[in-house]
C-alpha cells in the first residue's frame, strides 16, 4: 500500500512537471486489455531464450526512448522521406531486438486492437528484461501515447560515455531526474555489452599527460586494449560491462570501485561526494540498490510523450 501511494504521488508530480500532461495508472488495461501484460512477458522471453542479448537491448532502448521527447515509443519509428528517425542517428550505435517488441505489438493487437501503445509495450519488455535477468520486479503505471515525431538529429540530446558528472546530471535534471536516480539508473550497466568505440577515449591517446585514463585499474586497461586493437577496425569488437553481463546485480557499482567499469560516465559517479556515496550504498547493499533503481525506473518511465496509439510501432497511424 505505502508503494502504491509512493507510485500514485510520482504520477502525478511527474505529469504535473510536463505537458501536455498524461494520466498514468496502474488498472489502465483493466477492462480493455487485461493480459497485455502477460502477452509481453512471453514475448520476451522466448526471444531471451533464442538470444540471451535481448534483455538489455530492451532495457537501453527504453532509456533512449524516454530521454528523447519521453517515453512515446519515438524510437521505434522508422526513416521516412528525408525525415532520417532516432533509430538512423548518431548514438544508436548497437541498439537492438527491436523486433521483439513489433512482435509483442502484433500478439497485443490480435488479443485488442487498437488500445495498447508501443510505448507501454516497451516499457513493460524493459522490466520484463530486468525481472528475467533475475533483478526485481515492480507495478507499472500505463496509459502511454505514443508519438508521431523521430529525429536523428535529437539523439545528440542523449547522455555521452564520455560526460563528466557535471554533463550527467544536466542530461538527468533537464528530464526532472535527480543525482540518486542518475547513480541508480546507471545501474542499468549491470547487464549488457559495449563496443570498444564507447570506451576508446579512456585507453589510447587519453589526454595529454597519459595514455591511459589513471582511474582505470591497469590491467583491466590492457585487457581492453588487447580486445580493442587500434589497427584493425574489427566493429564489432568490444566488451561486456560487467563479467556477470547477464545477471542484473550489484556487480556494476563494486566494478566501478575497482576502477573496472568501461565508460569515463561510469567511473565520474566517483567524482561528487552525493553519487560517490551512493556508489559504495549500492555496492554494498544489492537490496538497496533494487529498491532505489525500482524508483528511478517509474519516474524514468513516467516520462512524458505523444498523442496517439499507433497501430504499428515502426510507423505513425
Ligand atoms: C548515465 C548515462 C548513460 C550513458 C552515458 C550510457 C552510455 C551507454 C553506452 C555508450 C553503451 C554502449 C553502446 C555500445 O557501444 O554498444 C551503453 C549500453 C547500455 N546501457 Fe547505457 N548509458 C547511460 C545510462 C543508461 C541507463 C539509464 C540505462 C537503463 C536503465 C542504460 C542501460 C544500458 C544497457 C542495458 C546497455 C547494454 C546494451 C546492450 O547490451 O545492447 N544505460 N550505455
Ligand atoms: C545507426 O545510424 C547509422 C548512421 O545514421 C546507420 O547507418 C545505421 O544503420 C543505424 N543503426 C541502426 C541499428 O539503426
Ligand atoms: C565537465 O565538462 C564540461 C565540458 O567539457 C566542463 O565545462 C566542466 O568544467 C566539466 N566539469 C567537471 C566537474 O569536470
Ligand atoms: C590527464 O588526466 C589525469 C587524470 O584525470 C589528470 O590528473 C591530468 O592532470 C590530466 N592531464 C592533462 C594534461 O590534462
């Protein structure tokens, strides 16, 4: 009950920080589509049992979607025209499985038409990607719209790996999220996988005095520079972000103490005595590091956006 009044309050305060405002609940597919829910947990799952990859590909598009324009299902949309969308823009490197949700789109829409949109539907497959990682679960509020606007050009607004503290709490505090949801959400970096051009600048040509970044442990240094060889350009090269990249855990923040983990982003949460202590919270406590990524997730994902309920995620009605 106290995290149903929590989640209630969120709603609002988060609807009432943007416009145009969208009511978000809990029962909004009560009557209308009770099983989506369901409908896309089995659709993640099966596509996680072909392709172990799948959770965190959902989980990162979920974050792009909600940091450009909110969470509205934006990118998703394909290139039309000469209108070039997120998903063709700088910053998409590696994004995918976006298959799995038009998948779980077309299952939704046979069991009721026209009533679930893909920004709800996305929202669901990334705690669903979060629960079949073995993290935890939470209620989500729905009622998203999605959008009829995609732009390449918008995905610069993006945070970069290269940011400092001060660059990563503006990217958060433009979209109302705070430094705890900033430590909590780069948690997200429990699962998954980065290629070697995210985390270049730390391990060559690093600045002017050193090589390497100096906050990085050495030896973590040469192993990712042995993966990452400057000559052949292999593009696919790279590394996962954390030894257990498949096990949503509290690995990633007692990697970041060690000086282990791939991003200058990753490692900045060292530099702000706030996020710092957060840090060595997380690393020590993985329950606390639930229930505080938990939170952020739903004020992430109440995220403001669109205006429709599209029939197929890759196009506007
Ligand atoms: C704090 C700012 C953030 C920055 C700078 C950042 C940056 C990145 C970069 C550069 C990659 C690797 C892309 C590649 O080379 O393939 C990545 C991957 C990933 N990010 Fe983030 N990220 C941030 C926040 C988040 C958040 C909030 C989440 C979700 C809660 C998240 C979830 C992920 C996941 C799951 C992956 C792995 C994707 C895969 O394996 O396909 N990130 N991130
Ligand atoms: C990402 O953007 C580049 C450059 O616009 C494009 O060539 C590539 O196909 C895009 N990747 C994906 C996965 O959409
Ligand atoms: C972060 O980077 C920006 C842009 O390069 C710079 O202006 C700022 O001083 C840096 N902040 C910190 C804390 O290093
Ligand atoms: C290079 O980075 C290190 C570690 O951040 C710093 O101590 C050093 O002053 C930097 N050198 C230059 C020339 O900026």
């Amino acid at each position: 009950m106290a995290l149903l009044i929590a989640v209630l309050t969120l709603v609002l305060l988060v609807s009432a920080s943007t416009s145009p405002a969208i009511a978000l609940s809990l029962n909004h597919y009560e009557k209308t589509c009770p099983d989506v829910e369901s409908i896309v947990a089995k659709a993640v799952e099966r596509a996680t049992m072909k392709d172990k990859t799948v959770p965190a590909a959902l989980l990162r598009m979920h974050f792009h979607d909600c940091f450009i324009r909110g969470c509205d299902a934006s990118v998703l949309l394909y290139s039309k025209g000469n209108n070039k969308a997120e998903k063709d823009g700088p910053a998409n490197l590696s994004l995918h499985g976006f298959y799995v949700i038009e998948n779980a789109k077309k299952e939704v829409e046979a069991a009721c038409p026209g009533v679930v949109s893909c920004a709800d539907i996305l929202a669901f497959a990334a705690r669903d990607a979060v629960v079949l990682s073995g993290g935890p679960t939470w209620e989500l509020p729905k009622g998203r719209k999605d959008g009829r606007t995609s732009k390449a050009s918008e995905t610069i607004q993006l945070p970069a790996p290269t940011f400092n503290i001060s660059q990563l709490q503006q990217s958060f505090s433009q979209r109302g999220l705070s430094m705890d949801d900033l430590v909590a959400l780069s948690g997200g970096h429990t699962i998954g996988f980065s290629h070697c051009s995210s985390f270049q600048n730390r391990i060559r040509n690093f600045n002017a005095t050193h090589d390497i970044d100096p906050t990085m442990h050495p030896s973590f240094a040469a192993s990712l520079r042995n993966v990452c060889p400057i000559k052949n350009k292999a593009k696919n090269a790279g590394a996962t972000m954390d030894p257990s990249s498949t096990a949503f855990d509290n690995t990633y923040f007692k990697l970041i103490l060690q000086g282990k983990t791939l991003f200058s982003s990753d490692q900045a949460l060292l530099t702000n005595p706030k996020t710092k202590g957060l840090v060595y919270k997380f690393a020590s406590s993985k329950q606390s590091f639930e229930k505080a990524f938990v939170n952020s997730m739903i004020k992430m994902s109440s995220l403001n956006g669109g205006q429709e309920i599209r029939k197929d995620c890759r196009v506007v009605n």
